[in-house]
C-alpha cells in the first residue's frame, strides 16, 4: 500500500472528503428516497420496505464502551458484511454498528454470526438503544471520571434492556461522559452520566506557569485565556511586587465548569472528591413534550472503580421507577413531566439540597418555536 | 521512572487470592502499586457479558499500563502534547502521559455523509491503522469522525495514504468546522423528509465552509447537522451550532380508507391515537369514522405518523428549518437551538452561514460558541443576518436560554449526605456483601 508518488505536501491544504455515494450498495441507491414502510423482527431487526418492492434489513449490533475496536475484531465483522450483507455498515450517531443485508434469512444468519462473536443483537424499540461514551481515560486530558469503564459496567448491567429480554416503556439512551464538557450524548439523552470535580481547581504550583504570562506587564496588554474563559470571574491573574504573576482560585465564585481545565492541563484537584452527576429526562426528539435538557436530580455521586455500584444503583433505580410507572411510549422526561420532578426525586429518596432543587420549566425548544400552539 | 515501580503486570496474576477493590482498602490492596491495582481493575471489566473495551484494547498495540494507572488513581494519565504534521492544521490530537513515557497520536477522519461505510473503505481504514498505528479504531465516534491511532514518527506518511489511497483526509479538531453529521435519511428511512445526505455534502465541499475546513480561525468549533424529520435523531436541537431539520407546513397527508382499515384491524386505537397527541390535535370522528388533524395546534411531534404511517403521513409541502445556537460545551453553559427560518433547501442558508461565520469571527470571545455570542449581544446578531440573507421565509420565535450548571462545589457535608444515599441504594441492589 505504499505510495510509489510522494505528493507535494502542500495539497494538504485541500481536505479530501469521501463520497457517501460510492458507498451505497446498488439496492439502495436504486430505492433512495422510495421508502415507505418499516417491519421489526425481534429487537434488532429492521425491514425497510421500498415502493418498488425492494426490501433491505438493518441488524443493529452493540459494539463495546467508546466504539473502540481492534482491527482484528474489525476485519470479523466486516467478514460477515462481506458474506451475509451488502458489503456495507453504519456507524450510528449512538455508538452502534448497523448491518445491512437483503433477506430476513440473511439477516438471521448475521445475528447468529456476531452473537458468536460476543456481539449483542438490539436496541430498537422500547429498549436501551444505547450507553454512549466519552474517551475519558483513553486519551482524553480533561477528563474527570473514566467513562468508558463506567459504560462497560452499566452494559453490563443492562444488557437484558438492550436485546429486548426486559421491555421498557420506550426508547432509552443513556450518555457518560467523563467531565462537564459532555462529549458523551450532551445533555440530552434521557439519563446522562456526568463526572464532575466538585470542588475548585488547584492550580500546579510548579507548572501552572506553562499557562500564565511570566511578566506582570503582559497582563496590561491582554487577560491570559485561563482567566477570560472563566464565566464566573473566579480566577484571578495578577501581579505580584517582583514583577511575576501569580494566580488565585476563587472557592466561594468557582462553579466547577472545568473551562479553565479545556485550555490548561496544570490544573489539579482531589481524587477523593470527584463524583458524577446525573441529569435525568434530556432528549432532543421533538416527540411528546420535545426537545429538552435533563434535570439534575443526582449531583453527586461517588465513583468507585471498577465496579461503579453506585452508579449502577442509581441507574437501576430510575429505570425501574420508570418502567413501573410510565405509559406506554412515554419517555423519560415526558414521564418526569407529567408527575412533576419534585415528585420524581421524591419517588428516587435523594436527598434535596441546593444543588437539586427544581424550577419548573416551560419546553418550547427545538421545531416547536415555529409551530405555535393554541 | 514513575512513581510506582512498573512490574510486569501479569506476575501477579498467578496470585490465587483475588484483591477486591473497594473503597475499604485492605492492608494487602494497599500495598499493590497503582498500576497492579489497575490491572485488576481492567480484568473484571473484561468478564461481563457486554464485549468488553480492555479485551479490543489489549489486542492492538496501546499503552494498556497508563489507562490502568489512572483508573487506580482516578486521575487521567494524559497530558496534552504538541505534534505537527506538514500543512495538516485540524485532526491531528497528540498526546503525552504524565510520566512522560508514552506518546498517543490520534487521527480524527472525515467520513462519507450518513457514516455508511463500505467494507472496502474500512479495509483500506484498517491497513492504515495496521501499518502506521497501532491496530485500534474508534468507529462510531461521538464528533461524527472516525478515529485511528497512529505512530508519531509514521503519521506523515500516513497522511498521504489517507488521501490517496483511501479517499479520506485528517481534519475536524480545533477552533474550525469540526466533522458534519447527516442521519441516514432517503437512503435507508421513510420519514425523511429532505435529502440529509446530499445536504451534507453539499455544505461540506460549499467553499464557505470548506475554506475552514483545514484553518482554526474560529473562536471555538463549529458544528452542523442534518435531521430529515422532527425526530432529530442526528441531536441538531442540542449540539449543533446549524441544525437543519426536515418538517412540513400545512395539512397532513391522510389516507382515510388506509386508517379505517388499519382501525379495523386493531393496529390503531384512533381514541388512544388522539389522546396520546401532545398538543392535543386530533379528533376521530366515531359516525363518520374519520380522522381530523387541527393544523393550527399540531407540533410536528410525529407522535399519529409513526403510529399510523403510511395512512397518515407528513404534508407535500415540505421545508428544512434552520436552527442556530445549540451546543453542549461552551462559556455559559448548554444550550438548545433557536429557530431562524424555514427553507426551502439548504442552497438557500449559504449566504446566511457565510455571515454568521464572519460575525462569529468578528465578535466571538475566545472559546464562545455561536450560542454564547448569541446570548452575549442578543438574537438580533442572528436575525439582522437573517433579515438581510434570508428574504420572506417564515421565521419562528426563538425560546430563552435555559441556564443549566453541570458541575459544582460541593461542601464536604452535602457529599457525606449523598455518599450516604448510595450506600442504601447500593445495599438495596447489591446486598451487603
């Protein structure tokens, strides 16, 4: 595979971006845009059914914590959509993997086959679709929490949701996300899992100076981007009588945003007081009450590698309060809603302080600001 | 050297008694440096039924040792790292664990509109990932790229290849239009209701977005996204900077006969149908046996389409609404997107794009996104835009921001309390053992 050219470097300066054209097998592209109905087999199975006749069939497959995969698993998988499918597969936007094939048999063929592999079968439905994952620890500078050992722990856990063993009320998707920044499902997915420093950063005595100017006279001229990106003025940059600089963390303003944190690495804090929060009833469909950001029910909650019980526990209850109380197809936060949060908490036992005290609010987001309601 | 002595981790594994790590450390756990006690860690995270992460992991070549550290010490292992490739300005991540010890250089990569990837495409993805990295891909990322790691003193190289032999190029870090996401529309989907594919790369190749593509100009990223119905499964309504949402004006297309029938054979319970409509916009006429949709309260929440497609089913007269403003990560907190107008196709909001881009450029702080500005100055940075680029499109009433803090300070009293809640509840799930 290596290139017998050497390119001029400097094309690079012109991205080259695929085609989603020539990935499409011939059945779909003869049917694009021709769909005009749907058929579930089971949990994971899918039939789309076109105006000219054609079908295909979608297996939604789990993939591991972060939708990592070594090559070697990977060139598994793509043997199966090689042999049973259309020689094509789709990320989906919630970490899993979708095969794509033209007979019910065939689609069989390929639950069978990466059930073999280890793989589950689901997530469609009134079912778990998913626990989508930060890299947290993997790779990740800002992290607080580890996510994806987090998310193993609650697949774990919650399998029996995903394939459709145990139904739920309606779709559920679950997000962890390693720090306040949430590159995990943001904040609206119907339980989101968010770690949290909870107190204020300390900065390294030693090598916060990576993040500060060395002269207080550079401080006349511009704010040092540690302090400007703090929206609530709690860190303060100054300059001390020899003419150095110095820094103060402010605890009484500090809301633990972890800002300062994206754009200085020598920020430290206690391990012992990291937590997760957990925000309960996000979700951006504009399905029932529509588009909407979690409430914060959980701000705190210990984490304790690599069984996270408590977090499990959290999680377990909620859903179980859901699925016992819910209306058919009534997700989360339309459920929430409609006994008021306060009542929620009350149903989950935590304990309110000002940290979870609710306001109630008006959900008039999304496509709903341009369709008025009478 | 690190702090701990690094031992080879498997010396222990012969070990017949299993250390449980908990939060009561026993005197024998103690004595474990942090990476024994990761590796124990990372082994029960690899027996449950789910597949595991650590099992891919340990397959390829990764630094498996510093992800167990910092699981020990609930601390992250990785510092950021500087690494340059020639003319590559966005994609490229680095690196450094805080010992000093490992490099971890990652690839983010473009990838075809709607992620659907023929396996020849991931075959060639793979031997890029053998030859030049290290065997680990993130396939499904949450930025809408796909991820390879590679080897620092390879990745030069590696770029080249990307672009000529597999067809894709590093890019979508940074303060710079970060990788667009499409959901997968017409060509797998009945609701959509425009062609998101298309759209997405159409706004990915529009010079105004392209000319970005490889600069970090911006004062913070950019995202888009491509919903084609209300359902918004691509999540523009909460992280995307320009969502664009496939949705109708005027009547609902029903087929009476088809929903008799579906009525009479059970699989629609009309009263249920129109007690469950959120805005309450649906009346089943019993005499006549009817249906009736009341176009002025409908939401578009899909709820009667879903339940009774193909007989009832989005109206002709189909438009894309432009939203702005959403995000997850920025200087005032998450926020959900405010409407701007709605279009007849995407061609229509380039030059509306083009000058939000520049207004962004021009006001924006360093680290705020779009939704901040917005907050910061007020909608009309957005609708005098609008106003000029956007002639006689139906507009819609942008909602307030809702201010949502995600972290906090906690006093040592409040932990102690919901420290305490857990225990019961993990006494109540777990037993006492």
């Amino acid at each position: 595979m290596s290139l017998t050219i050497s390119p001029n470097p400097a094309d690079r300066m012109n991205k080259v971006l695929p085609q989603f054209t020539a990935q499409l097998p011939d059945i779909i592209r003869r049917n694009y845009g021709r769909w005009v109905d749907r058929k579930f087999h089971g949990n994971g199975i899918i039939e789309h059914i076109s105006e000219t006749g054609d079908r295909v069939f979608t297996v939604k497959v789990g993939l591991p914590p972060n939708s990592r995969l070594s090559t070697e698993t990977l060139k598994k998988l793509l043997d199966i959509a090689d042999n049973y499918g259309l020689k094509v597969i789709r990320g989906t936007r919630a970490m899993n993997l979708e095969f794509i094939t033209d007979s019910l048999d065939k689609a069989l063929k390929i639950k069978e086959e990466v059930e073999k592999l280890g793989f589950p079968v689901g997530g469609w439905g009134g079912a778990l679709w998913s626990v989508m994952s930060c890299t947290a620890y993997l790779t990740c500078t800002t992290a607080v929490v580890d996510a994806p050992s987090i998310t193993q722990v609650l697949y774990n856990h919650l399998k029996p949701y995903f394939t459709g063993e145990i139904e739920l009320p309606a779709k559920l998707k679950i997000g962890v996300s390693g720090c306040p920044n949430q590159c995990a499902g943001g904040i609206a997915v119907d339980i989101s899992i968010v770690g949290h420093y909870g107190q204020a950063p300390k900065p390294d005595p030693e090598r916060i100076k990576f993040c500060i100017p060395t002269k207080a006279e550079a401080l006349k001229t511009a704010i040092p981007q540690i302090a400007a990106v703090c929206p609530v003025g709690a860190i303060k940059v100054f300059g001390k009588p020899d003419g150095s600089v110095g820094i103060e963390v402010d605890d009484k303003k500090c809301i633990a945003c972890g800002r300062c944190k994206n754009v200085c690495d020598y920020l430290d804090w206690d391990p012992n007081k990291i937590g997760v929060a957990i925000f309960v009833g996000g979700k951006t469909s504009n399905t029932g009450t529509g588009p909407r950001l979690g409430y914060k029910v959980i701000p705190w909650l210990p984490v304790n590698p690599p069984e996270y019980k408590e977090v499990v526990a959290a999680v377990r209850r909620i859903i179980d309060i859901w699925r016992s109380e819910a209306r058919p197809g009534e997700r989360l936060g339309d459920y929430v809603d409609r006994i008021g949060v306060d009542e929620f908490i009350k149903k989950l036992g935590v304990p309110v302080t000002r940290h979870n005290r609710m306001t109630p609010q008006q959900w008039r987001y999304g496509l709903r600001q341009f369709f008025s309601q009478a | 050297m690190s702090r701990n002595e690094k031992k080879d981790p498997t010396s222990e594994a012969g070990n017949t008694e299993t250390i449980a790590i908990k939060e009561t450390v026993t005197a024998e756990a103690r004595l474990l440096s942090d990476l024994e006690r990761g590796m124990k860690m990372l082994e029960y995270l690899e027996k449950g039924p789910w597949p595991s992460y650590v099992s891919e992991l340990r397959k390829t070549k990764y630094p498996i040792e510093v992800y167990a550290e910092g699981l020990a010490r609930k601390y992250t292992p990785w510092l950021s790292g500087s690494f340059r490739v020639r003319y590559v300005f966005s994609g490229i991540l680095a690196r450094r664990s805080r010992d000093g010890k490992y490099v971890e250089i990652h690839f983010r990569t473009y990838t075809p509109a709607g992620r659907f990837y023929s396996t020849s495409y991931l075959r060639k993805i793979i031997d890029v990932a053998e030859k030049y990295g290290i065997g680990l891909v993130e396939l499904a990322a949450n930025t809408g790229a796909l991820v390879i790691n590679v080897w620092s003193d390879k990745a030069d190289e590696a770029v080249d290849v990307l672009r000529n032999y597999v067809g894709t190029d590093v890019g979508s870090s940074g303060d710079t239009v970060r990788e667009l996401y499409a959901c997968p529309g017409p060509a797998l989907c009945e609701f959509a209701l425009y062609d998101t594919l298309s759209a997405m790369d159409y706004i990915r190749r529009h010079p105004f977005v392209y000319q970005h593509l490889n600069n970090q100009l911006f004062p913070y990223k950019i995202k888009f996204r491509f919903s084609g119905c209300p359902m918004d499964c691509t999540m523009g309504n909460s992280r995307a900077d320009f969502a664009f949402i496939g949705t109708w004006v005027g009547p609902h297309e029903i087929d009476q006969d088809l929903f008799r029938k579906k009525v009479e054979t059970g699989e629609v319970n009309p009263k249920e149908l129109a007690e469950s409509c959120p805005s309450k916009a649906i009346t089943w006429d019993e005499e006549r046996r009817e249906l009736r949709i009341d176009e002025s309260k409908c939401v578009r929440s899909m709820n009667c389409i879903r339940r009774a497609f193909p007989a009832i089913k989005p109206g002709r007269n189909r438009k894309i609404a432009l939203l702005v403003g959403a995000h997850v990560q920025a200087h005032f907190g998450p926020k959900l997107a405010k409407a701007v107008a709605l279009l007849d196709s995407v061609e229509e909001a380039m030059p509306f794009i083009g000058k939000v881009m520049e207004a962004y450029m021009d006001y924006g702080a360093s680290k705020h996104r779009i939704g901040d500005m917005i907050y910061k100055r007020g909608f009309k940075v957005i609708s005098e835009i609008a106003d000029k680029t956007l002639p006689s499109k139906p507009r819609g009433a942008p909602s307030t921001h809702l201010r949502i803090s995600i972290g906090a300070v906690l006093t040592d009293d409040e932990r102690k309390l919901y420290e305490d809640w857990a225990k019961s509840l993990v006494k109540e799930y777990f037993g006492e053992g």
